[in-house]
C-alpha cells in the first residue's frame, strides 16, 4: 500500500594577409565552409535571425546545429541533415518541418535560396560580421514599467549595461516568465531614445527624462500603446542564487563522457560526483524535464541538478548528471527525440554508472518529464535499484495538458467560461493529434481545426498558426499525448519516492496526487509526499505560477534535499 503523507514544512514558497579574388575559389576547399552562416528571415510577425554552424571533422562528416538569435538565445537546435559545398548549402530540419536550398553567390559571398517552414521565405546565409561596440551613456540600470492593452497586463524590466565591449540590453517579460530577451538598435539622440525586441516584432520610440522613460510600444497588428520606464537601480545586478554550489568541494567530481549503444551517434557528457571515503556509495542519476536541458537544469539562472547533486553528494550519495542529447556538450538530435529515446539514454547512463567500482546500487531521479522517463526505464530495467519521482506525472499526457491550463487560468483569474472555451479547443486538438497516423495527418488535422474562431479563443495571432501547428505534430509531442503511466508502472516493483508540490502548476497537484495513489496502490514500497507551498521547482512560493521562479532566491528548498536524501540511505546507504 502507498504510504501518503502532507508535509508539515512551512508554507512560503578578415584578417591581416590579403588575397586577390581572382582564381581564389580553386583553393578553397569544402571545409573553409565549416563555422557559422547567419541569415535574417523576413518574415510576417517581423525580422528574425537564424544562425547555423557547419562543423566537418577529419573524416568530411558534416554536422550543423541552427540557433534563432532573437527567438531563443543559447538554444542549439540539431540539424536532421546538412550538405554545404562550394557550390550549394542545403538542410533540414524533419522535427520541424524547416528546409534551407541555396546557390553559392560569389559576389556576395553568401548562399542565395529559400527557408522553407510553412511557408517559403527567400534568403541569404552569410558570414556573420562582427558587431561594432556601441558605448550610449547615461542609460546604465534596471528600468521597469508596465504595458496595459486591453485586458492584458504586462510587466517589463529593461537592463542596461556597459562595459568595455560596449553597451548591451535584454528584456525581461516578467509576467511571460521571459528573461533575457535580446534588444537590437538601443540608440540615443539627446532624450530621443530608441530600441527593438526583434522577438516580439515590437519598435520603442521615447524620451528619456531622468531616471523615467516614456515612449510609444509599436507592434504591427496591435494598438500603439504608451509604456512608461522608471529606472529602479542603477546597475544590473546578477541575481542572488545562494546555494549555487561553490568550490572547494569535499568530494571528487569526474567529467564523463557516455555513448548511448543504441543511439547512433549519441554521446552523453556529464558529472559524476562521489563521496569522499571507501564506498561502495549508493548512487543516482538526475534526469532533465521538457525542453533542451545542461546537466545542472539551468533555467532562470536557477541551476536546480546542480544544488540537488552537491547536497546528495555531501549526504553519502553518489550522482551523475548530464547534458540532453543534441544540447550543451553531448552529440545527437534532440529536436527529433522523444521521451522514449531519452529513456534509453537516461539507460545508457545508469548502466555506466553501475559498473563504477565505488557505486553498489544506481537508481533515477527524474523531474517533470524526467519523471515521465524514469518509469519506462525502471519497467525496462530490472536493475534499477529505485525511482524517485520529482513532480512527475500520475496521469495520462493527454490530461495533464489539460489540467495545466486550467490551474494556470485559475491562477491568473482567467474567467471561468473564458477557460472553458479554451479547453474545449485544446481538448479536440490534443485528441486529433492523439489519433494521428503520423505527422503528417496530424498537421492535416490541426490545420483544419485551427480556424480564425478556434485562434482567437486560444489567443494565438494569425501568423503564428504554423508555428502551433508544428509544435504539435512533433513526434516528441504527439508521444507525449499518447503516454499512459499505468502501461509501465504496472511493470515495476522498485521502491518509489514520488514527491508533489501543492503550488505546482506544471504538473498540478491534485489529479497527480490521486493518479499517483492509483497506481501505487499495490507496490510494497512507496511513498507520496505532498509539499505544501512548494512549486514545480521545488522552492517555497506564494501562487506556484512560472513568474516567480526567478524571483525566488531559493534554488531548491534544503528540507525537501534533505528529504530525498534520507530516503535514498535508509534504503541503500552505506550505513544501513
């Protein structure tokens, strides 16, 4: 029988040689195409930059990662397949349906073609040039305002900040939960100031009075509004995550590298922390939610993997982190992968880690999506020695989807029927692609429902209907939607740690509290514990939505790391 407890814990929550032009193409070879091409994409919703980067190793084996400059800043999405010449330079990208075709221009420089992603967009890959240091003076701080439109209400802070390559400027959407959103073409004319968010298609005209900013916010298809800036501090200051672990530590750290054997072309790099003393030590692998994720987690500056790992480590327990396939420093296609192929990485990586001399029993402890993985690969493995569930799911893909907008809506005092009209949108289009063939009848099928009325009630602008259609017929989408725990708990009999957090609005509370009760029911060894004031990320909060994750100092609340910890070594510890 399941044990289930509530939590008593307090409720907070070019150079220098120059050659001639002529004949120089003769001794070129393909690999001087290697390196980075960056192309502006004009596109309906306003100028998009794509960088992609070529790397040909010794073998001439070409890979290519693309990353959008203004969209999404860091993240390296992997190319399906590449071809640069001197003549042509072609890819795709099967997960999105993105395609690039271009002919060599020597004049320019640059392969001419079209990018291809629903719609067929003449462009240019070139080399990037590098930026010119612009130093605009008397704007340094964090200035913060609001934009009011309608029945929408967004919070902005613009950090400003110079140093010796000049002055830079992000944006952060605090209501969105966006941080570090690229500003272009900050410029100042006496109190004129001016700026783009290239990401948002937005334009910001002003004049600057002090420490007050005031100006039109420009966005075609939108009303002009007035968005007012109020300077609050006159430095940006990095913020303060505490527990972010610091050296020296007092245990030995080992970099490792682990190829997936049934995974062409997958290697996974990570950290395996190890007590000081003989061993053997328990150990545990931490497996990453939704998204491209480094082995610390690292979202909101906040690094979750990292602070869990150092605590775990210092409590006698062995850990091991990774970065996903296709993203930081492991190899593979992450954009093409779904949960099923991370489960057989996250495999790869636990049967590793039980051939270490110094470890005597491996379990998982996966977060979010990684608690979605670690059953498939417990049912599949008997070997695993335990699960621990962080915010994992207890119910069907298809309703959790649901129940997150509902709680998000309720948090955000959505009216009622408003949410209702919205779930009813959701509920038709996650049941078409849940019954798709394959993809390609999935985007039939979307295509059809995602009618001007259905866009509307979903608030999803007219120009952006192909990029939703394209998120949702994703191969890793439509498993996820198709995904029952019942199918690979009932395979299971390893102890089960499964925690929940009652401000958690990612995976919500009380319908995964009761699917977890469901399906645990029968295991001699489980446990549920249910957090109170705790969110998604496991930190104390006030209303568990995204906006407050990087406003919370706290990283990852130490009792429930205690928790966790206490759990592992009355089970495996070398105490015991």
């Amino acid at each position: 029988m399941a044990q289930r407890h509530s939590s008593l814990f307090t409720i907070l929550t070019g150079g220098f040689l120059i050659l001639l032009v002529t004949g120089l193409a003769s001794a070129q070879s393909v690999a001087d195409r290697s390196g980075d091409w960056l192309a502006t994409l004009e596109t309906p919703g306003g100028d998009m930059r794509l960088q992609v980067t070529v790397t040909i190793d010794e073998d001439g084996e070409q890979t290519a990662v693309l990353e959008s400059l203004d969209q999404a800043p860091g993240q390296l999405i992997p190319i399906s397949s590449v071809a640069i010449s001197l003549d042509r330079f072609e890819f795709s990208i099967a997960a999105i349906g993105a395609r690039f075709e271009g002919e060599w221009n020597d004049s320019e420089g640059s392969y001419d073609g079209v990018f291809s992603q629903g719609m067929q967009i003449p462009t240019s890959f070139a080399r990037p040039t590098e930026d010119t240091a612009i130093f605009i003076d008397g704007l340094d701080g964090v200035w913060e305002g609001q934009l009011i439109r309608n029945d929408t209400e967004l919070e902005f802070a613009l950090n400003i900040q110079t140093g010796e390559d000049g002055t830079r400027v992000t944006l952060d959407s605090i209501s969105q939960a966006a941080y570090d959103i690229p500003v272009r073409n900050l410029s100042r004319s006496g109190d004129a100031v001016s700026f783009q968010v290239p990401a948002a298609n937005v334009t910001y005209q002003g004049q600057v009075n002090g420490d007050t900013l005031s100006g039109d916010w420009m966005r075609p298809g939108f009303d002009t509004v007035t968005v007012t800036f109020e300077r609050v501090s006159e430095t940006v200051e990095a913020p303060n995550r505490p527990q972010t672990p610091q050296a020296p530590f007092p245990y030995t750290i080992e970099e490792v590298r682990i190829d997936n054997p049934n995974a062409e072309g997958v290697t996974l790099a990570g950290s395996l922390t190890v007590p000081e003393g003989e061993g053997p030590f328990p150990g545990v692998v931490l497996i990453s939610g939704s998204g491209p994720q480094d082995r610390d987690e690292t979202v909101w500056t906040h690094q979750p993997f990292a602070v869990l790992a150092d605590h775990l480590t210092r409590q006698g327990i062995a850990v091991l982190r990774y970065d996903d396939r296709g993203f930081a420093d492991s190899t593979g296609d992450f954009a093409s992968a779904t949960s099923y192929d991370f489960a057989s990485d996250a495999a790869a990586v636990a049967e590793w880690m039980r051939n270490h001399p110094m470890i005597n029993a491996v379990g998982l402890a996966g977060h979010s999506e990684g608690g979605l993985i670690a059953p498939i690969v417990a049912a599949e493995h008997s070997d695993t020695a335990f699960i621990i569930l962080l915010a994992g799911p207890g119910t069907p893909g298809h309703r959790f989807i649901i129940d997150q907008i509902v709680a998000n809506s309720d948090a955000l005092d959505v009216d009622p029927a408003e949410t209702r009209e919205r779930v009813a949108v959701m509920e038709t289009l996650v049941d078409a692609v849940r019954h798709a063939r394959d993809r390609e009848s999935a985007e039939a099928a979307l295509d059809g429902l995602l009618t001007e009325e259905t866009l509307a009630i979903l608030q999803v602008p007219a120009d952006q209907k192909t990029i939703l259609i394209n998120s949702m017929r994703r191969d890793w989408y439509r498993a996820l939607v198709n995904y029952d725990p019942a199918d690979w708990f009932a395979q299971m009999d390893q102890p089960v740690l499964a925690l929940q957090g009652t401000l958690d609005l990612q995976i919500v509370a009380e319908p995964n509290v009761a699917g977890l009760d469901a399906l645990l029911a029968d295991k001699p060894d489980a446990q549920i514990v249910v957090l109170e004031g705790r969110n998604h990320l496991f930190q104390n909060a006030q209303t568990g939505l995204m906006t407050e994750y990087a406003q919370i100092e706290e990283t990852f609340d130490p009792e429930v790391m205690a928790l966790i910890a206490n759990w592992i070594n009355e089970r495996f510890g070398a105490e015991r």
